[in-house]
C-alpha cells in the first residue's frame, strides 16, 4: 500500500485545482449547514422557553397521572360529627355504608337516622391499613398516622381546629398552622386531614371493577366463582339465563361504560372509513380535469388544483370544528371532516400519479379509434388504479388514528368519550383502556391495509 507525503499531495492538489476546490467547498457547506443547524435549535430554545417550561413543570403530577392509568384508588371519607365517625364513599363506588374494603375496619356505633339516611356508617374508631405497618387511627378527638415507622400525632376539635404534637415529619406537609395536613405513603395512597374530615387515597395496582360494578351480582367473586355460576348455578334473575346476565353487566358496567367505548370505537371506524370512501369517489373524477397530459385545458387545471390546494390546507381539526357547529357534535361532523380534508389530498395525489402515466397505452388506443372515454378507462385507469387504491387504503388507516382526533373537538367517536374521560382528571384509568383499545384497532387496520396494497402492487413479500 503506497502511502502519499505531504508534498505528493501538495503537488497532486496543484495539478487539479478544481477537483480540490470543490471538495473544500463542500466541506465548508457541510460545517455551515451543522453551524446553521445547531444556532436553529439555540434559537428555538430560546424562543419557546423550553429550559423554563421544563424547570417549572410540575413533574409529581405527571407521574401521578402515568401511575392514575395501571392503577385505581379506593377513597374512602371519614367526617367528625361531635362524638362519632361517619364513613362514606364516593357517589359511584362499589362501597358503601354496609360494604367496606378489607383494609379498612371501624367499631360500630348505633347508627342515628341522619346517617343512614346520608348513607353513611357511623363509628366511634376507625382503622385505615395502608401498607405493612403503616396506617391511619382516627377516633372523635384525634387522628394518629404511622408512615416508614414513625408516628404522626393529631388532635382534633371538630369544625374548628387541627393542632399537630411536635414537629411534621418528611412525608407529611401543611401550609401553615391550624390548616389541613397532608400526608404522603407514596404509591400506595395518601391522605387530607383536617378539621372537618379525613380523605383517604389508597392506591391499588390493576384495574378495579373492569368486569363487573359493585351492582352485580358477580362483583366481589372469584373467576371461579363466576364460571361457576354461569354454568351450572341457579338462576339469579329468572329473566334471563346466568350467562347473559354477566353479558349484559359487563356491557352495561356503570364505571367502565363498555358498551357505550365499543360503540364510540366504531362509530369512530365508520367515520374513517365512509370519509375515505367518499372523499375517494369525488377525488378520482376531478383528478382528471387537474391532470395536465389529460386535460389540456390550463383554465380548468388551476381551477381544480387551487380547489384541491383549499381543501387540504384547512386542517382536518379546523373542518372538524366547523362542521360540528353546523351540524352539532356527532359522527356526521366528524364525516365531514375527513370527506373535505382527504378529497383536497386525494385530488392532488391522484392529478400527480396521472401525468406520470405511460403515454403509449393511450396513443394505442388512439390508434385503433376508441373513443375518449374509452381511451381513458382502457389506457389510463389501469396504470394508475392500484396506486390510487394503495393510496387510498393508507389513508383509511390513517384516518382511524385521525377520527380520534376530532371526536375530542365533538365530532363523535370514541375521541369524544376520551376527552370527556381526561377532563374528570380523575379516570385516568378509563383513558388508558380507551387508549389501548385505539392501538389495538389501528394496529389491525394497519395490516389489513398493508396486506391489500401489497396485494394490489403485486408484492407478496411480507411487510
């Protein structure tokens, strides 16, 4: 191997300037490009704050919400009312004054008729297990808290004051003095106490009821116990067989809305579909007239590409909103949407893929004297059909993850059932199985669309 000297390459570099020149030149293009690059991405910095957004993000509760979508709490509300405690629980638990976790334990008190007309369960003591050793004692007078081993000590006066003995420990906080406590077990819960109650969160992994609600008469029971039931048990509604009674309250699931999810997805699968269908249908004949090599007229190819340009630069969501407020929240709005947004699209993909067409096919067909509409279903269609197809097929795909989209702005689908689930901030859970149902859907509808253009374009190959 012959290795060059400096003055070989000196001399090399003089015989041909221009060689070297060029590759100098490239060279600076390419640390300019990088140098142009790197102050873009300063300036963008700079300009949207990222550094401060990303300093004053509030990232305890973005992972609050992340764990809100594997795990589920069960908060149970203690009140002081003089000499008593009254449990109770929110307004759709699957708990209740007479139904408590087993986490939870309380020395009955006679019940008066206020509390059980408020539904609630009166105590004298109330024991709330948390994880381990840790826990949470509330009598009339006081709450004691014990986290990690050591003891938190508060004395209450009912409705009017909440006094701490001796300092607050790491995982307990309050603003100032005689105002409500805090108290943090991490992933297993927390708890707000105050003057007037004690709100517990205690956080379990898994999604709770996502089969049967708290009215069922299946809730609380083993997979066995169920199988059980529904294949040799007795009745339980003499209406209708065991079977369908699980059936119908697994679709009718008060906290998980089954049916109604299942019925938003495909109202959301149908949207997508009829909007690519129809957009298809009316972008394929006008896709002639913006053709050039098709038609030779250049006052009606501007007219039809500028009509195409309008359609597809208003985004889908801007169509979305429109439609919805001139049609009300539903899928028709949704349909809409999609009709106008993909037939701009479709129009100019279309208009493109013709006047790449081979123009012997045509001239042939010329030759033999077919008429012009024949010279275009004979000549033209069949160059351009898989592709217009193909084309057509990616979009449906795409359309299905676009229709969540807009349903969030109310044109129907399943969108709008997430949306309405995020705004609760409270069923972050919900929007998880609605999430993962979406990418079940899209990823099945991605390979039924792969598996068709592929068949269409005649590549067998797998994807």
């Amino acid at each position: 191997m012959t290795t060059l000297s400096l003055t070989d390459m000196q001399a090399i570099s003089e015989r041909h300037p221009d060689v070297f020149a060029g590759s100098w030149r490239k060279a600076l293009t390419g640390w300019a490009v990088g140098l142009g690059l790197v102050a873009y991405l300063a300036f963008a910095w700079w300009f949207f704050a990222v550094g401060a957004v990303l300093a004053s993000g509030n990232w305890g509760i973005a992972g609050t919400y992340l764990a809100d979508w594997v795990s589920y709490e069960v908060r149970p509300q203690i009140d002081f009312k003089d000499d008593r405690l009254d449990i109770s629980y929110p307004r759709f638990s699957a708990y209740r004054a007479d139904r408590h976790p087993q986490w939870l334990s309380f020395e009955q008190q006679s019940a008066t008729a206020s509390a059980a007309s408020a539904n609630k369960a009166p105590a004298s003591r109330v024991t709330v297990e948390i994880d381990g050793s840790d826990r949470i004692e509330v009598t009339p007078t006081g709450v004691v808290v014990t986290n990690g081993g050591e003891t938190l000590d508060i004395a209450i006066v009912p409705a009017k004051s909440i006094t701490v003995a001796g300092e607050l420990p790491a995982w307990a906080t309050q603003k100032k003095p005689g105002e409500k406590i805090t108290v943090d077990f991490g992933f297993a819960g927390s708890a707000q106490i105050d003057a007037d109650d004690v709100n517990v969160r205690h956080r379990f992994f898994g999604w709770e009821n996502f089969f049967f609600d708290g009215h069922s008469p299946y809730w609380g029971k083993s997979t066995g116990e169920v199988l059980s039931l529904v294949l040799s048990g007795e009745r339980i509604d003499p209406k209708m067989s065991n079977a369908a009674l699980a059936w119908d309250n697994i679709v009718n699931n008060s906290e998980w809305q089954h049916g109604d999810v299942w019925i938003k997805m495909l109202q959301t699968i149908v949207m997508a579909f009829v909007g690519t269908l129809f957009a298809s249908l009316l972008a394929f004949p006008l896709a002639f007239l913006a053709a050039r090599n098709i038609t030779q007229n250049r006052l009606i190819n501007q007219v039809a590409k500028r009509f195409f340009d309008f359609l597809r630069s208003v985004d889908m969501l801007i169509w979305a909103l429109f439609f919805t407020r001139a049609f009300g929240p539903g899928p028709i709005a949704g349909i809409s949407a999609i009709f106008f947004t993909d037939t701009g699209t479709f129009g100019k993909l279309y208009s493109e893929a013709l006047e790449n067409i081979d123009d012997k096919q045509r001239e042939g067909m010329r030759s033999v004297g077919a008429s012009p509409v024949s010279v275009q279903r004979y000549g033209v269609v069949p160059q351009v059909l898989p592709v217009l197809i193909s084309q057509s097929l990616y979009f449906w795909e795409s359309n299905t993850r676009s229709a969540t989209i807009i349903g969030a702005v109310g044109a129907g689908g399943i969108g709008l059932k997430l949306w309405e689930a995020m705004r609760t901030n409270s069923d972050w859970e919900n929007v998880a199985y609605m999430v993962l149902l979406i990418l079940v859907v899209v990823f099945i509808f991605d390979n039924i669309s792969t598996a068709l253009r592929q068949r269409l374009i005649g590549n067998k190959a797998s994807h």
